[in-house]
C-alpha cells in the first residue's frame, strides 16, 4: 500500500515538474498546497464541535419523549376507569326499561287476544244462528272471519276454552253442508220453477261451500252429476236404447241437457266447471255402458254400424274437446259433421267416403291437437276428451280390418285384371298404371282408418297393407315368362325353354320398374305410418319383407330376361358347331353366326338401355356376360374336329363375338356400366381365346400350354380338346399320362414321340421345366412362335396377360363364375 502512495506520489510530481525549468514553479505550489490543509483542518474542527453539539440535543429529545408516553398511558387507564363505570350505570338504567318493556308487550298480547276470542265467540254464535236460519250469504261471509280468528289461535290449541269453541265451530259447519247438501237436493226437480229465490239461495249456498274444505265442493259436485246422470242410465239401460245403433242418442241427450240447463246452472261459480266434470263422468258412464252392449253382442257387429257409432262418438269427443279448451281439428270438419248428423241409415261405402273427406281436414292439425289439449283455467289441465269413449271400439274393429282387407284385395284383382301391361309412348315413368292406382287405393285405406283410430286396428290394417303388396309382387312375378335353358337356368331351377318377343322383353323391363317403384314407395309408406300410429307400434312398422318380395321380382325378371336372350342364340350357337372346321381351308371375314349374334344384340339392347335404370342395366349386362362366355367356351368343345386354319378362323370370330359384347353399353347409351363390364368380358371370353390357342399349339406342347393358359381346365375337357385336334385315342394316351402326371406334381420332362394328327400341325420343341410348375414367360414366348397367325392376331402380350391371370382364376372355374357378381 505504502509502495503505490509512493509510485503516486512520484508519479504526481513527475507530471507537474516534467523538467528542470520546470522546477521554478515549487515554491508557489508548496504554499497553495500549506493553504488547503489549513483549511481542511478548519473544516474537520467545525465537524467535530457540530457533532458533539448534536449527542447531547438528541438525549434531551429521548428523555422527553419517554416522559410524554407514560402521560398518555396514564390518561388512558384512567378513561378505561370511567367507561366502565358509565356501562354499569347504562345497564342498571335499561334493566328497568325493559322490565317495562316486556310488561307492556304482555299486556298488549293479551288484550288482543282477549279481543280475538271475545270476537270468535260472538261470530261463532252468529254464525250457528245464521247456519239455523240457512242465511248462506252472510254465513259465507261469517265462515270467513271465523276461519281468519281461528287462525289466531292456532298456538292456543290445547286450551279448553279454544277447544270447545273450535269442535263447536266444526259441528256449524258440518249443519252448513248438510243444508247446503239438502237444498241442493232440490234442483232439477222442477222446484226452481216455483220458487223464484231459490236460485239465488242456492247461489249463495255455492258461496258457503266456497268458504268450506275444497272436499265439500267436490262432493257436492260429484253429487250433482252422478243425480243428473241417474236418469241418462235408467234410459240408456234399457232394452230400447241399450243398442249400438243409439249411440248418437246418447250424444244428444246429454247436449240438450247442457244446452236447456246452461241457465240454471250459472248458480254454480265458473270457477266449478260444473258442466266440463259432469261431461267427463258421463264420458265414462258411456264408454262402460258401450263396453257392456259390444261384449253382449252375440255375433260379430254389422261393419256399417259399428263404424257409425265410432264416427259419432268422434264427432261428440272432438265437440267436446272444442267446447272445453281442447281446440277443434278444423274448421271445415265441422259443417261436414253438421250436414251428416240427419244421415242414420248409411251405406259403409257412404262412410268411407266421408271419412276420407274428415281425414284431408284432420291430417293438418294433428300438431294442432297436441298443443291445444290443456287449457289451464280448466280443473285438470290436459285432460283430453279425444279417445275418452271411442277407445273402447277398438278391440272390436276387427271386422273393420277385415273388410278393408276384402275390398282391397278386389280392388287389386280388378286392377290386375284391367292391366293392358303396356306402356303408352312417351311415357315417362316407364311403370305399370296398376302399381300406381294399388297404392292409391292403399293411401285411401290409410286415411280412412287414421281418421277413425290410430292404435292397434291401424297397426293390423298396415299388415293388412303388407299381404296386399306382398300379393301384387306375386301378380308381378305370375306375369314373368316361363320356363328357361342355359346355364343360368338351370342353375336357377328353371324349366324348359324360356322363348321371350319384343314385346315379352318390354314387359319385363315394365315389370323390373314397377316392382323397383313398389320397394321405393312401401318404404314411404311404412315412413309415413309410422309417424301417425301410436308411439308403442311405431317401432314395429317395418316393410322390408315386401321390399324383399319385390328385389326378388326383379331379381328373377332380369335373370328371365337373360334366358330369353340366351334362347336367342341357340340358332346361332347351333350354326357354329355345324360349320366344317377341320376342312377349312383358309382364314376368312367373320362367320355368319356371329353377325347372327350381332344382329340379335342390335335389336333388343338400345330398347332394354332405354327402359331400365343404370343400376339395373349393369345387373343385366353382367348375367349376359357371365352366361354367353361360358356358354361360347363349352360350345367350342361340342364342334367336331377343329384344323389349324379352323381354329385361327374360330379364333377371329372370338374376338369379333368379343368385340359385339364390349359395344352393348353403348348400344344401350348407358356408358356408366362400361368400365366393370368390360373387365367382365374380358375375362369371361379370354378363356375362349386360351382355349383355341391351346388348340393352336403343337402337339407335343399341347398338355403345358393347357396347363399354363387353363390351368382351372379338368381332364375331361384335356381329352376333349385332344379330339378336337384330331388326335386318335390310342395316340392321346401318352400326352394324357404326362398331363396327369403333371396335374400330379410328379411330372419329369421327357421326349415325346411326336404322332400324326388328322388336321397338319407344326412340331415345336420343349424346354425342360420343373415338375409341377407352369412355365414361364420366356418358355410361352417360345412356344408361342409355332401357334402361327392366331397367336399374330391377338399379340404375344395377351397371351402373358393370360399367364398371369391364371393364378387368379384358378378357383373359379367357368360354372362357378357364371353367377358371380
């Protein structure tokens, strides 16, 4: 530390004496720097003093601090004192007020209460005396205050004096009612006719059962009915009236008496709806009367009746449900009901008529009903008169049932049976008029039967709709021709020979639309019942067992369609197994039975592609092609001997019968079901091909070109093909023994002799190839140089594409494939 005050020191004097002229200057520095320490030492003396100054004014300041708080403390204490003297003087002073207080109170509680019960009395009396005279109007007013003192002294239960006067207090009210009950007696006697005040006294009577328990009014009103409805069911128990056929009487009768009696009953309050309870109690006196004359019956009822007096209690419950806050279904429905009510002896027809009129005005507002139903000034809000009483018919609208089945199943026979099964020109449909009319008569059904119930006799009619459709699709596949041949045929069981016109094929088409319209339109059907049947038989409207009736109606009619056109070509097919081809000599245009073909393909498909569905179209397409290919490469084994030249020749008409087939989409201008079925023929009529290329093939290869172009090909139809070359049987045996060794897996190759067939061929020679493995790309090319100009005409490529296909066609064979897709 010392070291750097020197090197500073140093280097200070360095800096201000950097040279000897320099060193002139010490003297005035000296004495500048003697001047600065003196005044510093002033300065630090006049510190020193302050400082000492300050430590003895800061201890008087603490002294004084300290004896100023213990001044406060004292104050404090002593303030402390006096609050607590002051609060023990407060609390003497209050006690006594309230002691005063509560002696005021007291006094107060009982002089009201002694003014209460001196009231009570005094009305209790008034009241007994008011009961005794049946003064009704004041003593409601009475029984008012008497229940609002009371009240008063509902604490005071347990006294006697307040137990007396609340059983004596019970025992008037109990004489009110039994007056009130007696009076009441009287209306409807005739006395309100004589007695000019007694409705006004009853009047007021109504005021005194207001003012007791809401029990007594209810009795009082279910006494008033049950007297008003004692004489409806003297009468209607009757053996005069007690029949189905009066049902409208009743309905009547119980209307006049609303209507004659309005009057006379304003004495109840409105708040009573006296005459909506009453309507309610003689709903159900009616519908249990109904429910005994149905099950007396002692045969099934007469339909026209039956169904009158259900369309009348309707009619009764919709008026009700109008009258009483239940809305009305429409307005029109009701001038109908009006026009109808003189008409007793009506003819079912005439009903239904009219119940298909109600039902275009009730269809609407079935939301209507549900949001109308309650009406909250009525007692029971949401009481629904709707079904109250005409429920009951339910169980017995069987013959209802029964007879809409009868006359829809005539109304289908006349349809059938007026059926031209034509379609006019320009048509747009392309559907039979029947299937139309078949469901407009169903719709008809439906209305008629959702305007009388929607519950179980709806959900029995829908059956009812299934047979009848399910009976139509049967009409429909009755109309199909019979009989059939070919493949499909007899895979499908079919019998005989199916011989179908133009005019035949235009009907199936017909029949495929309708049949396709039927399954879109049950479906609608079964859509729509289910939205206005009863919730718990919603979830049981089904109509897919109709809809698969009608898929298999157009399952069998496009398959029918098939055979006729399979029974085409039997001429043609004939024609190609009588052509001389091992005698022909040269390779020419194609033959006459595949224009044969062309001609018949040109005919019929622009008229099918303009009458079917696309979806249908391809169905129909994809059956042809899986029956003619097939059926083409089984009639190449029933020709007779095939030469070279016959089998390059056979070969050309392949591809043209090939060609004909991949041009029918646009015969039929429907383009969208070309892409599939191309690949569909194409794959059906290559076996052909493979098949006449193998016939193509030189002998002494003909068994491993079998092999690798069929290898789902049977040993039979080997045998076969080494006639169709010609070949004798006693020189097929050792190509059949290497064949099957080879199908064996145990084949080793090994020089064939080579044999003289009937028709000229060309030796090709054969590499050797694994046992049991068909060989490969460069052994076909090889070979395929010796299968001459019928290997030129469809390419060394296709016959590759050929190879490799045969591993994935080797489980279906052609019979199989026929109905694949």
């Amino acid at each position: 530390m010392e070291t750097a005050d020197k090197q500073s020191a140093l280097d200070y004097i360095n800096q201000m004496f950097p040279t000897e002229a320099s060193l002139s200057g010490v003297e005035p520095l000296m004495q500048k720097i003697h001047s600065e320490i003196r005044k510093v030492d002033a300065e630090i003396l006049t510190a020193v003093r302050q400082q000492s100054n300050s430590g003895s004014k800061a201890r008087e300041d603490l002294a004084a601090a300290t004896r100023a708080v213990q001044e406060l403390i004292y104050k404090m204490q002593e303030i402390k004192t006096k609050a607590e003297q002051s609060e023990t003087m407060v609390q003497e002073i209050c006690r006594d007020i309230k002691k005063l207080d509560f002696a005021k109170k007291h006094i107060t509680t009982t002089i009201t209460a002694l003014h209460r019960l001196t009231m009570l009395v005094s009305a209790v009396e008034q009241l007994q005396a008011m009961a005794s005279k049946r003064q009704y109007k004041e003593a409601a007013a009475q029984l008012e205050a008497v229940n609002q003192l009371c009240s008063h002294f509902e604490a005071y239960r347990d006294f006697q004096k307040i137990t007396e006067l609340r059983e004596k207090f019970k025992s008037i009210k109990q004489i009110l009612k039994s007056h009130v009950f007696s009076d009441f007696s009287s209306l409807g006697t005739g006395k309100e006719t004589e007695e000019t005040n007694l409705l006004q006294h009853l009047s007021d009577a109504c005021l005194v059962v207001d003012a007791l328990e809401p029990s007594v009014r209810e009795e009082l009103v279910k006494n008033f009915c049950s007297r008003e409805l004692t004489s409806y069911q003297q009468i209607f128990e009757g053996a005069e009236l007690a029949k189905l056929d009066k049902s409208e009487r009743r309905y009547a009768w119980i209307k006049r008496r609303l209507r004659t009696n309005e009057e006379i009953w304003k004495i109840f309050p409105s708040s009573w709806h006296v005459p909506y309870l009453l309507c309610i109690q003689f709903c159900k006196l009616t519908r249990t009367q109904l429910v005994d004359i149905l099950n007396n019956l002692k045969e099934k009822p007469d339909v026209g009746t039956l169904l009158l007096a259900l369309q009348r209690t309707l009619e009764f419950e919709e008026e009700l449900a109008e009258k009483f806050g239940g809305g009305s279904r429409s307005k029109e429905s009701g001038s109908e009901t009006g026009e109808d009510m003189g008409k007793t002896n009506q003819t079912v027809s005439d009903i239904r008529k009219k119940y298909e009129k109600k039902l275009a005005a009730h269809g609407g507002s079935e939301n209507e009903d549900q949001d109308g139903l309650k009406d909250l000034s009525v007692p029971g809000a949401g009481f629904n008169f709707r079904g109250i009483v005409s429920s009951c018919f339910e169980p017995y609208l069987a013959v209802y049932v029964e007879l809409e089945e009868k006359s829809l199943m005539e109304h289908l026979e006349k349809l059938v049976q007026e059926e031209t099964w034509n379609i006019e020109d320009g048509s747009q449909t392309n559907i039979l008029s029947s299937s139309m009319q078949a469901f407009l008569i169903i719709r008809r059904s439906l209305k008629r039967c959702s305007a009388l119930t929607r519950k179980q006799t709806l959900f029995n009619l829908f059956k009812v709709f299934q047979r009848i459709l399910k009976a139509y699709a049967t009409k429909l596949f009755a109309r199909l021709p019979k009989g059939g041949t070919g493949i499909v045929a007899a895979a499908t069981g079919m019998d005989g020979q199916i011989k179908t016109s133009d005019k035949d094929e235009r009907l199936i088409c017909y029949i495929v639309n309708t049949a396709e319209y039927c399954h879109k339109t049950s479906g609608e059907l079964a859509e729509s019942v289910s939205k206005i049947v009863d919730p718990q038989y919603a979830d049981s409207i089904d109509m897919s067992e109709v809809q698969d009736e009608f898929s298999a109606v157009i399952t069998k009619a496009l398959i029918t369609l098939v055979n006729g056109i399979e029974t085409k070509f039997d001429a043609e097919m004939a024609a190609m197994t009588r052509v001389p081809w091992g005698t022909l000599e040269s390779v020419g245009d194609q033959s006459e039975y595949v224009n044969g073909i062309n001609t018949i393909l040109s005919a019929s498909i622009p008229v099918l592609g303009k009458l079917l569905s696309p979806i249908y179209f391809q169905f129909f397409l994809d059956k042809l092609a899986s029956s003619l290919g097939p059926r083409f490469y089984l009639n190449i084994f029933k020709c007779k001997q095939i030469s070279e030249t016959g089998a390059q020749q056979m070969l050309l008409d392949t591809q043209a019968v090939k060609t004909i087939l991949l041009e029918i989409p646009s015969l039929g201008k429907q383009a969208s079901a070309a892409a599939g079925y191309s690949k569909f023929v194409s794959r059906e009529m290559s076996k052909a091909e493979a098949l006449l290329k193998v016939i193509l093939s030189p002998i002494d290869s003909v068994a491993d070109t079998y092999c690798a172009l069929l290898p789902e090909g049977t040993p039979s139809e080997f045998q076969r093909l080494l006639d169709l070359k010609g070949l004798k049987r006693t020189d097929q045996q050792s190509i059949l023994d290497d064949y099957n060794k080879r199908r064996a897996g145990t084949y080793q190759p090994s020089s064939i002799k080579a044999v003289t067939p009937a028709a000229p061929s060309t030796s090709v020679a054969i590499s050797s190839t694994p046992a049991g493995i068909i060989p490969l790309k460069e052994e076909i090319v090889a070979r395929a140089a010796a299968l001459g100009r019928g290997a030129a005409t469809t390419g060394i490529r296709r016959i590759l594409a050929l190879t490799e296909s045969t591993s994935k066609d080797r489980k279906d064979g052609p019979l199989r494939k026929l109905f694949i897709g």
